[in-house]
C-alpha cells in the first residue's frame, strides 16, 4: 500500500466527474495508470513521487470518474485528458503510461505538440501493426482466465489479488474497471484503426519499455510500435510480462529516472 | 392457455461430454458432420410441421457457434414452418436485434413473414444469452441500450407509412421505407425475454408486449410476473400481452418412461461452456460482478446446472410425467406464478430421438392440452384487461 500522502479530488471537467489524484512533490509527471489501475497501490508511485508531483487520473468509468454514454473511446478520453491539463494548466510535462494507458498517452501526444516533454510507453496497447488474421493482442476477453493470467505476468504469484478481503467500494471498482476498460476497447479489439497514420506527429522523446515475457502484446509488436514513431527508442526488462514495472520495479524504476532526468 | 412448440435444434453428435471444455462459442466445427445436420434440420422441422397438425404453436429461437443450436437464422425456420403449416401461431424468440446490427433487415424479415403466413407470426427480442456476445462481437456493455434502440426502430418502420429517417446511437438510415408491411395491424405482437431484470420486464409490460421467461425456479418466476402484471398497459396489439413461461417438458405413458425422456432433455441443462463466454465483461450490471469477485456468483444459468431432476421438477423448471401428472404441474405452477398466458414447451433437447419426441408430443396435445387449456388468461394488476 502506499505511504504517501494521496490528495484525490473529483474534477468537472468537460461535464463528468474525473477522479484526479495527485501525490509527491516536484515537477509535474503525469500517470496514465493500466486498465486494472494496479499502479494506484504499488509501491512504485511513492517512488517516483519523491522526485515528482504526481498527477494520475482515473478514466471516465474506472475507479470513481463518471462514464457519459458520449465517451466511447481512448480518442474520446484522449481529449478529455487534453481538457484536463488545461484546466491544470500544465503543459510539456512528461508522461508514463501503462498499457491501455500507454495507448491513451499516445493519442494525447497525436493530437498537442505542447503537451508532453517526453513519452514513455509501457507494454502499450493502441496501434495495429500485423494483418487481418494476426493478433497483435491475445484475446483477454476470448481465452480462459487462467490463461490471460498465464500470458499477462511472469509470475503468477504476482497476479494474484485478496478479493475476499477488499470492501464493497474496491471491489465495484475493479468490477467498473473490468466493465469499462470493454466498453472502450471492445471493438476495434486495443487499437485505433487511425492511429498508426497519425504517430508521425510525435516530436517528444519516447521510449518504449517492454516486458520481455508479455505473451499478450509480444515484444516484437512493442518494436513495431516503437518503429513507426521517430527516434523511439525500445527497452525490455527480462522475467516480465505485461506489467513489467510491477514485476520488475526496480529495474523500471532506473530506466525510468535515466530517461526523465 | 396457448401452447408452443420447441427445439433449439441441437447436434448431440459429439465426443464424450467430459471431454470437452465447452460446447460453446469455440469449438471446432470439425466435430460438425453435414450428412448429419442435413438429417437433424429435415428432421426438427418435420416436426414443427407436426406440431402445427397437432395443434400447438411453433417457437423458434437462433444461437450461433454451438453444438446446442443448429438454427442459426430463426427468420429462415420461421419462414419455411410458415410455408409449410396454415395453422398455430409462429413466433421467433427471439430476434438478437443487439447482435445483429441491422432492425430494418429484421423489421423487414418479420414482415415478409407475416404476410407469407397470413398473420400468424409474433415478433420476439432477445437481448442474446452471454455466449452470443463473441460470435456476434457486440460489445457487451451496451446490449440493453441497443435491444431497446432496434426494437423502436422496428416498430417505427413497421407502423410509418411514410419514409423516415432515423440516425440513433447504433443505427444509422437516410430512408427507411419498408416494403412489405405487416399483415398484422398495427404490427404483430411483440414478446421480449427477460429473466431478472424487473426494470426491462416493466418497460415491456408497460408497452404491451408478451414477456418471456425460461427454466426458472417457481419463486423467481412470480416475482417477474408480478413486476409484469403491475405494470401492463394494454396498447391494442395482436394477442394482447401477456406472460409466458418455459419449462422441458417430457410427456409419456408411464412415469418411468417420462422420467427416461426427461434425463435425455437435460442434456441441454448440461451444455458446458468456458466460464470467460458465461460472463463477459458489463453483460450484468457491477453489483453482479462484485458477487462474483467474491465467488458468490457465476452466470445466471449456472444455478440450474447439475440439480436431479426432481429437484428440477419441484421448482417448475422440467415437467415430465405421465398426462395427468404433467397437467398437475402445469397447474400448480400456474397456481403459484399467479396465472400466464403460453406454455414455451422445449420437449426436444440432446439426442432425444424422433419417435419419442414426437411420442411424448402428441400425448401433450391429446390429453394434457386439453386440461390447460381454458385456464384463464392472465390479469393485469392495474389498468384495463388485456383484450382477448
């Protein structure tokens, strides 16, 4: 569990109520957490909110943000983020994001030059790169649990979560999470058909971390990803999976302060 | 009491069931042999031609990539029993207007067979059971929102005489203009499915539609009824409303023979499927899945699985005896829900054969159906009396 301070606040913004946490002190660093929101108790943010004022919102319909029927999409959630900034008014901050946070990140970097100082993606979903009948994605939502589980992390012991000791309150939000993270990415399956096209608008630095075990998004397709955007550069951490910088905190946590500075 | 006809035309013909992890949504159809299913279509339709003869009413339903179900396109069965039958009613239960991303197509389905049949057809909308959520790629958090959007669209196209344009939240049409219109005025009888949701169940009593429930124990089936009988509003369509209630029914001369016939229908009971098709993610609302997180619940069809059949038989979910005994149950049943209005008899499921499919048939229409079948016709709670 965290140490540290949380101040979460619900913003309007937009409309809908967005659950915004900040944590830690320093220049602002934007968290786009994955879709199980697994980040919010690790020990890794109060690391990186030593150095950093963390800013970290829950997307419309995960945690406790409201979920208009309008919003239907990252691209949608995307923009909203954009709003949110401003009504921060920060810009040209950096920014990690995680999985479906990580396709979030860059949908947001697509659409402003002036938003970010740097992007780094891990294990992100977003962009196909393969064929008709390639999955670029295994199919969390086709295959059995126990397999997505076996495909999702290195060791499985990580994996697992106390649900029998959460409250009401934290199990409806992993349920939200579970609900929401299909509603956005249901179909197309973890990518915006568009996207590809428009990553030659990135200018920021970017690095893209991988976990060399994610048997759900492959490490080849993390170098595919990190082809198409300009000066990329890509990293794996070894005995990892999808969450690496779960599995692998500290190795992630040096390639993260290298690369922000 | 109006009496259906069903089969949800299942190809039993596959390895030992033990050995499969699901008969649903993924398994190969290399176990499907087309020299068979050529016999098993000509055969399940023989026998709603049977059922017409025998005076009962014919009940289609569609589910796709599963062993369970061989009609895939509900519109298709229903159109050939229409052509072949000139009497008892024709009902699709129901029209996956959510999985099928197209209510004019369906709208225009229905219409043409309701003029082919001269007006026996009813119209049935199903949200579609979890499974059918991959083979269709609906998104599964959107379904309820989505059934409702096409059933109006339906119903908008069936009842405009002139073009219309129509630009929802999932359908999109610059003119629609259907051609046939229904025989029946202003359309025909609208049924829907439901089997928790007291919500759905009150929308569609409130608009007059038939309500539909299947294989529910006794006290779960009342509470629904009861949400439906407070709540109807007779709005002048076909048949007039009503509840309708689906056991498996096995009717024979003997108790032994019935309790034989009705261990065969279970089979359908025991269909497996992998538990990441039985509840895919926002099908049921975050409360369900918080139960379910604690491991306290795992799809709506699961408690039923694995009962004996007499525990199946005292809460109203199979019927199966000899006449008498199955026109008791009935009774009984009609007694404790508080009346309904059409027995939804699925009395062919698994490898039960011809003979004694038919068999078990004819001895309902002859000597059960007789019994029930001036049981009086639901009461609304409220309101005006649904018109006969």
């Amino acid at each position: 569990m965290s140490q540290m301070s949380r101040q979460i606040s619900m913003l309007k913004i937009n409309g809908l109520d967005l659950e915004v946490e900040r944590r830690g002190s320093g220049s602002p660093l934007l968290i786009l957490t994955n879709e199980e929101g697994l980040e919010l108790d690790s020990p890794l943010l109060d690391r990186l909110a030593e150095s950093h004022e963390l800013i970290i919102p829950s997307a419309p319909g995960f945690g406790h943000s409201s979920r208009p029927e309008w919003i239907s999409s990252p691209d949608d959630i995307s923009y909203l983020y954009l709003d949110l900034l401003d009504h921060l008014a920060i810009k040209n901050l950096p920014v990690i994001g995680f999985s479906l946070g990580g396709w979030l990140a860059l949908e947001m970097a697509t659409k402003s030059h002036e938003i970010f100082s740097k992007l780094l993606l891990v294990d992100s979903y977003g962009v196909k790169t393969g064929g008709v009948t390639d999955r670029d994605f295994q199919d969390v939502w086709t295959l059995h649990p126990t397999k997505v589980a076996a495909l999702k992390w290195h060791d499985l012991d990580k994996s697992k979560r106390d649900f029998a000791n959460m409250t009401d309150d934290q199990l409806a939000i992993v349920a939200r999470n579970i609900e929401s993270f299909a509603r956005f990415c249901w179909e197309p399956y973890l990518h915006n058909p568009k996207l590809r096209q428009r990553l030659n608008r990135i200018q920021a630095p970017t690095l893209i971390v991988w976990g060399q075990n994610d048997g759900i998004a492959t490490p080849a397709y993390g170098k595919s990803l990190a082809a198409l955007i300009k000066g990329a550069r890509f990293e794996t951490i070894a005995s990892a999976g999808h969450f690496p910088h779960l599995e692998q905190p500290e190795v992630f946590l040096a390639l993260a302060h290298s690369f922000l500075g | 009491m109006f009496a259906w006809h069903f089969t949800e035309m299942p190809y039993p013909y596959l390895p030992p069931l033990d050995s499969l992890s699901t008969m649903r949504v993924s398994l190969p159809n290399s176990h499907y042999d087309p020299k068979i299913g050529a016999d098993l279509y000509n055969r399940y339709l023989d026998e709603y031609v049977i059922a017409s003869e025998l005076g009962l009413n014919m009940l289609l339903n569609e589910h796709h990539q599963t062993a369970t179900c061989l009609d895939v396109a509900a519109p298709l069965s229903a159109a050939i029993v229409a052509r072949q039958t000139t009497k008892g009613r024709i009902c699709i239960l129901g029209n996956p207007v959510a999985n099928r991303n197209d209510p004019i197509r369906i709208a225009e389905e229905m219409a043409m067979i309701d003029n082919i049949s001269r007006g026996r057809l009813d119209v049935g909308y199903v949200r579609g059971v979890p499974y059918e959520i991959f083979a269709a790629n609906t998104n599964p958090t959107q379904t309820v929102e989505k059934l409702w959007e096409g059933i109006d669209l339906t119903v908008m196209a069936w009842t405009s005489q002139e073009p219309f344009n129509f630009e929802g939240r999932f359908t999109h049409r610059r003119l629609v203009n259907l051609w046939p219109r229904p025989y029946q005025t202003p359309h025909p009888a609208i049924w829907i499915t439901g089997s928790s949701d007291l919500e759905s169940i009150k929308k569609a009593a409130g608009r007059g539609y038939v309500f539909a429930t299947f294989l529910q124990p006794y006290d779960k089936v009342k509470a629904m009824f009861d949400a439906y009988r407070s709540n109807y509003h007779d709005r002048g369509l076909p048949g007039g409303g009503g509840m309708a209630y689906m056991p498996l029914v096995y009717t024979a001369e003997t108790e032994a023979e019935a309790e034989a016939g009705a261990k065969e229908l279970t089979w359908y009971l025991a269909a497996k499927a992998e538990p990441q098709y039985r509840n895919p993610p926002g099908y049921v609302p975050v409360s369900f899945n918080v139960n379910a997180l604690r491991g306290t619940y795992s799809g709506r069809t699961d408690a039923m699985r694995a009962q004996s059949i007499e525990f199946l038989k005292e809460q109203g979910v199979m019927v199966y005896g000899t006449p008498d005994s199955v026109a008791k149950q009935i009774k009984r049943f009609y007694d404790f829900v508080g009346g309904f209005d059409h027995l939804l008899m699925m009395q062919q499921a698994g490898s039960l054969d011809h003979a004694r499919t038919v068999k078990s048939m004819t001895l309902f229409a002859k000597e059960v159906y007789p019994q029930i079948k001036d049981l009086p016709r639901s009461q609304p709670l409220n309101n005006k009396a649904a018109a006969e």
